[in-house]
C-alpha cells in the first residue's frame, strides 16, 4: 500500500506510540482488502460503545488508549450505550454496570469524541454531503450514509473507527470506489407501502433473496424516517451497507437507463410483505414493555406518536429511544411531559439492543423496528411482536 512521507513517519513511531498503533491497525486492513493507499475523512462514528458488547477488555483497551495520549483529529460521534447516561437508574441499570459505562464514556470524552451516543448522527449534528468520505461503523448508519446521503463509508468496526479517528484517514477500498457501489440485483416491487412495518417487511424480503446490492423500483413512499428504519433492517438481515431506490436515493439515477445490466432480478408483492411480516413476529405472546427507536427516532416521529396518542394513555408501559440532542429538543417543548404522563418515556444514549435488557425482566417486546425483530432475540433474549406504531397507540392507549 502506498503511504506518503508523513504517514511513514507515524508508522516510524516518530508521531508517538499511539498514532503508531492507530496507523499500523489502518494499514493492515488496508493490506488485507488491497486498498492502494490511505485517503482522508471528514468525520467518524464509532461503535462498540455499550459496556454490555465490549465488557471488561474492551473497556480497558479503550482507557489504556486514552490514558496514553489518544486523541481524535476528525469530528468523531459514539454509537448508543449501554445506558441512559444521566437517567440510567430509572431504566433499572445496576450500578456495577453503570459504572463501567460511564468510564468507557469517560475515556471517550476525554480522547475528544463527542458524546451525542447515537446510531442517527446525521440527524443531531453530524450530516455528511454527498461524496464525503468517512469512518462509520454502526450498521444503520453506515448504511443511511452510504444510500440515503450518498457519502462513502465501509463498515468500520470500533478499533478501525477508533483508528481513522485518530490519523483523519481511512483505507481507500471497498464502498470508497464506485465500482463497488452498482447495484447488481434489480428488485421489482409491485404492491404498496402502507405504513413503516411494510417497508421493514420489504427490507426483509430483499434480504432473504440475495446479498447483492440492490436496485429498487416501484417504492411510492419518500422519508427520511422510512429510509433510515428500511436500511437498518437491510443492513441486520444481511449485512448490505448500501440500496438504491428509484427516485428516491441520490445515486440511483446513474443505473436507472435500460442498458444497465443487472446480474439479478427478484420480483416482490403485496403477499410477500404479508408473510414477512408473520415471520417477523411472535404470535400469542404478552408483551411486557413497547419499544420505539431502532435506529433512535427523530423529533419528527416522537411528535407524531404524542399526536396519535392524543388525550388517551398506554396500558403498557412504552419507551421510545433517541439520541441525547433529540431528547433536549423535545424536552424544550411541551411534548416530553405530555408523553410522560400518557406512560411514555423518553430514554436517550443507549437502545433495545445494547442495553442490558435481558437483565432487566423483559421477556417479550412490542415494536415497531424491523432492525429489533432481527436482534431482540438473539442479543437480549426477547421475544418480539412486530406492529406498526398506529396499530400498537390503537391496540395500547386507552
Ligand atoms: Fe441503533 Fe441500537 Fe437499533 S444502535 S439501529 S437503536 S440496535
């Protein structure tokens, strides 16, 4: 791999042992994928955050890290923790474990990476334009990025994230090069997207088929909240961490011409939707909390979930999660007290999946996330029942 006098120099160990260690991490990847050389980022989200996935070596590689000298040279986002940082106690977080979050977030901070502790940057001070090259590593982000924004990013994991934070590069390769960006699959959608759960569904259909990139026509919805649940459920289901949609994603266009050869085609119906939707799903059960935010809301839906609950109140109990700066945003309005007394609340910094749910009694939860259908049950333990949001405020408040 090619690397410039400086990047020699760090290598050399003469920038100091962290930069060193960072650079030599981002090299060997960049050897192992055949990237020709390193190219800048201009920002970085690391996952890898929640004491709950990286546990006792993770927490202190990150310290010992910090505690030597690191520091990031990018504007640099955390992915959700494994708590609430400042209302963990009501979440029922054991203190043990609320002490090690908050010295992994600690280490973090004090390294400069800010902490907005989110899978939805982009929505809370952290938008790319189109073209920008970046270090993400949180699969629903990446892929929003990728599809939705038309920025380049691979899927980093936390050290290589952690890396390119550190030197401001990553390896050029994979979702960098627009070679690896064409769609290979032509996706045929002949029915209609309801509500958020049919476009989960569709998601979920497309990634049965193939693990191909995906060419998408016939979608007749345009969100932002919509796209960015559909790419989280694409990316837990196989991984993809980029779609095009006709008319609707950035780079579509460029392979929406008849002589674009596809290597595939699948064909997807309103009846396809319907049996994904029961595969999704655990039928019979009793739920024992309603869980919204994966990825973490926008202001946007939780607005919208305060005005079709309206002057009714949730016979369950019903987190929604989002990042710390949304959660401000609606304190500031009247909206977060409203919800509170119609039993909902509003937990930031952490998600479904990264918090220790499985330790706190849920055995069965209610949501509306194609993404939790695919995890809830294998990292918390947790049945699932798959509903949009309508359906659940009409099934719940009373
Ligand atoms: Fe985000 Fe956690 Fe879901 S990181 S996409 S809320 S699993």
């Amino acid at each position: 791999m090619f690397l410039s006098k400086e990047e020699e120099r760090i290598l050399n160990g003469e920038e100091g042992e962290v930069k060193q260690l960072a650079l030599k991490l981002l090299v060997k990847l960049g050897e192992k994928f055949k990237a020709e050389k390193l190219i800048k980022i201009t920002s970085v989200q690391i996952a890898g955050i929640s004491y709950k996935t990286i546990s006792e070596p993770g927490l202190e590689f990150i310290e010992s890290l910090v505690n030597s000298g690191a520091r990031v040279s990018v504007p640099a986002f955390m992915n959700p923790a494994g708590m609430d940082l400042d209302n963990w106690k009501e979440m029922g977080i054991k203190d043990e474990f609320a002490e090690k979050q908050k010295r992994i977030v600690e280490a973090l901070k004090r390294a400069g990476v800010i902490p907005a502790s989110t899978c939805t940057p982009y929505l809370c001070g952290l938008l790319p334009a189109k073209n920008e090259h970046l270090a993400w590593s949180e699969s629903s982000a990446v892929i929003f990025a990728n599809s939705v924004i038309g920025a380049l990013t691979n899927r980093e994991g936390g050290p290589s994230a952690l890396a390119s934070a550190i030197i401001g590069k990553t390896p050029y390769y994979g979702l960098h090069l627009k070679e690896n960006r064409q769609p290979k699959l032509n996706v045929e959608f002949s029915g209609k997207i309801k509500d958020e759960c049919d476009m989960y569904a569709l998601a979920y259909c497309i990634a049965k088929q193939s693990k191909d990139i995906p060419y998408i026509k016939g979608v007749n919805v345009c969100d932002t909240d919509l796209l960015k649940g559909f790419g989280a459920t694409l990316a837990a289901y196989n991984s993809l961490a980029i779609f095009h949609i006709e008319n609707v994603t950035p780079e579509a266009k460029e392979y929406c011409n008849k002589d674009f050869c596809f290597e595939d085609k699948v064909r997807i119906t309103d009846e396809d939707l319907e049996k994904a939707k029961e595969e999704m799903s655990e039928e019979g059960e009793e739920a024992d909390i309603i869980m919204i935010g994966c990825p973490h809301t926008s202001a946007k839906e939780i607005a919208k979930i305060n005005e079709m609950i309206g002057n009714k109140k949730m016979n369950k109990k019903m987190w929604i999660f989002t990042s710390k700066p949304v959660k401000i945003l609606i304190e500031r309005s009247n909206i977060a007290l409203e919800l509170e007394k119609k039993n909902v609340k509003i937990i930031a910094d952490t998600c479904p999946v990264v918090a220790p749910i499985e330790e706190l009694g849920i055995k069965c939860i209610v949501t509306n996330s194609g993404k939790a259908t695919f995890y809830l049950p294998s990292t918390c333990k947790a049945k699932v029942i798959f509903m949009p949001i309508k359906e659940i405020v009409e099934k719940f408040a009373e």
